[in-house]
C-alpha cells in the first residue's frame, strides 16, 4: 500500500517535551502540510505546519541568498539552534531587532511568550540598554528596524531616555512595540511620543474589535481603552500598526474586519498578523490540529477581505516560510494593491540589504513606474521613507509620502512544535540578548530566555557526547 502522505524534504526539528535535536520530514496530506519528528525517548509526534499547500510550495519559490551582519557573535560549536549569537552559519542579517527592556508589564495576559506581569519588576539599567543598542550597531553598521520592547517598555523609569538613546543612533525605523495603556489614560503621552518622529512609529497591540477576544487573550476588557489610544494617535498623526494576536476560533474570524477598519484611521500604516507562538505563558493544545498556521491566516485574510488578492499577499524572500506582505497605496479614499505588481524576479535578484533595496536601479524604476507615469527616480521628488524592510526608497510624486503607505505583514514564530532547523537559519527577527549576543526571536525564547539556558548547556553537552 502507499503511504498516506506525500513525503516532500528532510530537515531537523527538536523534540518538543526535552527539546533535543531530532530528524524531521515535512509530508504534505489532504491540502495540508506536516512536520513529522521522533524522539529517542519520547516517541513520534505529527505537527500542522499548513493549511495550504499551494501556498507553502509557493514559499519556495521565494528564496533569496541572505545577507550577512557585519559582525557575528558566536562561534559555530554544537550546531544550529546551539550556538544562537548570531553565529556565522546564520544565513540572514537583522531585519529587525528586538530590545527588551523591562520584564515588568502592566498587565498579566493569559498568552504572553516572555511571561512578564505586574510580579516582574526587574529593569534593564539605562547603560545596560546602551550597551545593547551598540551591539545592535555593530551587527547592522545601519539597523533598519529596532523595535523597544518588554514587558511594557513605557513603565521604565528611564523610558524616555531610552528613546533618546535610540534616535542617537544610526537606526533607520525606531518602532515602540506597546499595550497601548498610557497612551489611553495618560495627557500628554502621546504627544511626548510624537516629537521622536520621523521615522518612529507605533506598533499598538490591537487584537480584535470585540471585547471577548481581547479579554481571553489580555485578561481584562481592554476594548475602549485600544480605541482611545487610537483616537489620540490619529489626532497626532502618529504612525502606527496595529498588531493582533490570533488564536485558532477565537479571534481569526474578524481579519478582514480588523485590515477594514485600519484602512480607515488616519494614523494606521498598516496591519500585523501573529498567529500564537507556543512558548513562555501559554495554554496547551493539540499539534497535530489546533495550530493557526501562516497559509491559514492567508487564507482566511483573502476570504474576509475585497482589498487584497492572492497575488497581493506574497513570501516575504529573506524569511519565506514565516513572513508574508502585502502593500498597497491609499490615495484620496481608494486602495489600490501594490505588492502583485512587482515581478518576482525584480524582488529575488535585487542586491543589497533585506528584501529589496533602495539602491537598485531596476527595483526603483519598477515600483516608481507604479506611482506614476511622468517622473523619473531621479527627478528629485520628495521621496518615500523605507517602508520597513519590505520595500525600496524610491522617488515619488510630492503629493505622495509614507502616509499613503498601507502594509499587511503576516509573522509566524517558530516554537518547539513546528520547529525547523532549515527554516530557523533564515530568521530574519532577532532579540538583542543582555550580554551583547544577537539571537533570533524563535530560538530566544525556546533556548536563551530568563533561566533557560541551563536546559541549553544539558543539551549542548549530549550534542557533544
């Protein structure tokens, strides 16, 4: 008889009960794709990788040759995912870095991968932070994202100093990754906020238009007060994406309505879409079932919304499995889908940083050509400022500006279910580690947080043996 499966390639995983390295194949199987792994001591286990397998072989397609950091941290020693730093068998720079820099939140959500609270206290002094910032520097030369993160990073004693710190820095996009509270509740705040622009921006946990989702993902009823954050962003104009959480039958049912009613605020440049990553303070579920996966949120997104196509929602080429986008312009109340109409080859052979490069003569012609008819790349124009990693600074029109941006990024974080050796090299979304260590957001949370490398050396030593 035939297996049931079509067996597809061959990878590493880790064991998601001891987390050692095991061999894994990925088997595609009525329209869904599989991770398939065995551990020595704790037996076989079938993870859902994908609910579309169009779009998973379309994942492959959109492979580039990744870009180094400028520096690495750690030597190559026990193998991927061992030797986290970045070491120099990393095969992506820093799109984005993350820098921690509290454990303490002001709430205690129920989904929460770095488990912060109100019982978390600890801070990152200012010099530690500045410490961190320069190994982000060093790595980059030129960051393209930081992200200020935590816990919640506006309760820091030292908050605004640390932004001070940041925009000292050669950083091209300074993001405030942020619940959103004192904004809400705090006069004054978000003005405070607006004069660190330009290139600073917002990014406002936003999980759903309905009280109960958020609720049973943040643990109180957070409705009003994410909407008069908003309202006061809006008023400033303050750059901003609104990022959701999703969970499996909870929330996923309302993404057109969310990417519907983001188009429609005056400060919103865009919508991010993060299926849970199952690490850190989570409920259990079943693998083999109940995971949300990136081709899913895809799918759902393209049936709730008439914005975008499937053309219009693509892999992003530095990190293909994990990361898709989709752009479009909003120009005098009309939204017009920008990301189809690239070729795919104009994203792939592109040279230079990230995904595509605002030095590139042919990637700038090829998406200028898109904004109009009658100027040339180097007609002087006002010009758009990077639009994250995702798309090149080209010349425009003056009547266009960022503000005409509005960008869809899907983001799956891999965990100890799904967990791909191969695909982990490509990370692209790193975390900045208190040591100096660059580490990517998908191991950093399995191997590198709080007390758990001490698990990691145990592992490093049977590696060894």
């Amino acid at each position: 008889m035939d297996r049931p499966y079509l067996y597809a390639e061959l990878t590493n995983s880790i064991c998601s009960h001891c987390l050692r390295k095991v061999e894994a194949k990925v088997c595609t199987q009525d329209e869904k794709v599989f991770l398939h792994k065995r551990c020595p001591e704790h037996g076989s286990e079938r993870v859902l990788i994908s609910t579309d397998v169009d779009y998973w072989h379309q994942t492959r397609r959109f492979l580039k040759p990744g870009q180094m950091p400028r520096a690495f941290n750690t030597p190559i020693r026990y193998g991927c995912p061992y030797d986290c730093g970045l070491c120099a068998d990393h095969e992506q720079h820093s799109c984005l870095t993350l820098l921690e820099v509290t454990d303490a939140c002001n709430l205690s959500c129920p989904v929460c991968y770095a488990e912060s609270s109100p019982k978390r206290t600890t801070h990152r002094s200012l010099a530690q932070i500045e410490f961190m910032l320069d190994a982000i520097v060093r790595n980059e030369g030129e960051p393209d994202i930081v992200q200020i993160s935590g816990g919640e990073p506006t309760i820091h004693p030292q908050f605004f100093e640390i932004l001070d710190a940041a925009k000292r820095r050669p950083i091209k996009h300074l993001m405030l990754n942020t619940n959103g509270l004192r904004i809400a509740n705090e006069p004054g705040f978000a003005e405070k906020l607006a004069a660190y622009g330009p290139g600073f921006e917002i990014y406002l946990q936003f999980d759903s238009l309905r009280a109960d989702p958020i609720r049973a993902l943040r643990g109180a009823d957070l409705l009003e007060t994410r909407h008069r954050a908003l309202e006061r962003l809006n008023a400033l104009n303050l750059s901003t994406t609104l990022v959701c959480t999703l969970k499996l039958g909870l929330n996923d049912d309302e993404l057109g309505a969310i990417v519907d009613f983001a188009l429609t605020q005056r400060s919103v440049r865009g919508v991010t879409l993060q299926p849970i990553q199952h690490a850190g303070r989570v409920e259990s579920f079943d693998p083999s079932r109940d995971r949300l996966t990136l081709g899913g949120v895809r799918q759902k997104l393209l049936a709730q919304t008439k914005v975008f196509r499937p053309d219009d929602i693509i892999p992003v080429p530095c990190h293909p499995d994990c990361l898709a986008m989709g752009y479009a312009l909003k120009i005098g109340g009309k939204v017009t889908p920008l990301t189809g109409m690239i070729p795919r080859d104009t994203l792939l052979q592109s040279e230079g940083s990230t995904i595509v490069y605002e030095r590139n003569p042919e990637l700038r012609a090829a998406v200028f050509n898109l904004f109009s008819t009658h100027h040339s790349p180097d007609s002087g124009a006002e010009a758009l400022r990077q639009l994250l990693c995702c798309l090149p600074l080209v010349s425009a029109p003056k009547s266009l500006s960022y503000e005409n941006v509005f960008r869809v990024l899907i983001i799956q974080f891999l965990d100890a279910h799904n967990f791909d050796v191969r695909s982990v090299k490509k990370s692209c979304i790193h975390i900045a580690h208190p040591d100096g260590r660059i580490i990517p957001f998908d191991t950093f949370n399995l191997f590198y947080r709080d007390g758990k490398e001490a698990r990691l050396k145990e592992l490093q030593a049977m590696h060894t043996a």
